[in-house]
C-alpha cells in the first residue's frame, strides 16, 4: 500500500492531538468493521443571530485508530479551523482525502469516519445551545454504538 508523502508527514507530526476542557463541542465516530475510534473538540466562536456561521476556532482529537486515521484527523482539524460550521458540514470524506493527496480505497472509510466525527461534534454543539433543529440536518456519525 502506497501512501503519499502528505499522509505520512501528518501520521508522524499529527497536528492537534489532545483534548479541550469543557469543550464547546464533542463528537466521536467509529467503524464498526475495523473498531476504530475517533474524538474531536470543539472550541467555537459563537454566532448567535445564525449559528451556521459560527467559527470553529480551536480544534484537538484523539483517536484509537489506524495511520491513515491519525492522518485524516490531523489534516481535517487543519482544514476546518477558521470555519463556519455551514462550511464544515458541507465537508466530505474526499475532501480531507483530496488534501493528503490521495488515500487508497480500502482507507477512505478512515477519511469518513474522521469527517463525521467532527460532524458530531458540530451537533453536539448546536444541541447544546438549543438549536436541535439545525443539528437534526446534519448527518453525523451513522454507527453510534461506541
Ligand atoms: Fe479503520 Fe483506518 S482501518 S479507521
């Protein structure tokens, strides 16, 4: 298996690894096939007038996953800080995919399940400040029996 040289720099200096204290959000992802797990936290810039375009300004994750998913981790926390949350719901799996320059295919579920865990961590979010509404739109994690 190939990887690219963007893969490997982010599983060997991943960028954002930890955690946040009283996170604004959190939300975790897994797959139920390799077992792999996920966490992201969410310090975030509130909007209140619209919270889709609040900002997500601080970012960190653990996870308990494979080297393409401590890749995927590391470069989708560097894309999405500075983000609305409408711009980061609007992410998908090839996007991070795209930015390591490629993954092979039997590893883009590791690209998925990154994406969605931030995703859950946007509607934690949104739940937390009320607005089930907004969070009921957005997709997530579908496997949520970690
Ligand atoms: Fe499952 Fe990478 S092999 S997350």
């Amino acid at each position: 298996m190939q990887y690219s040289e963007k893969v490997m720099d982010h599983f060997m200096n991943p960028r954002n690894v930890g955690e946040i204290e009283n996170a604004d959000g959190i939300g975790t992802c897994g797959n139920p096939v390799c077992g792999d797990l996920m966490t992201f936290y969410l310090r975030i810039e509130p909007r209140i007038e619209d919270p889709n375009k609040a900002c997500i300004s601080e970012i960190r994750f653990k996870t308990f996953g494979c080297g393409a998913a401590i890749a995927v981790a590391s470069m989708a926390s560097e894309m999405v800080k500075g983000k609305t949350l409408s711009e980061v719901t609007a992410m998908s799996r090839d996007d991070v995919a795209n930015e390591l320059d490629g993954l092979p295919p039997i590893k883009m579920h590791c690209s998925n399940i990154g994406v969605q865990a931030i995703q859950e961590a946007v509607k934690d979010y949104l739940k937390k400040i009320g607005r089930d509404d907004l969070a009921g739109k957005i997709k997530g994690c579908p496997d949520k029996k970690h």
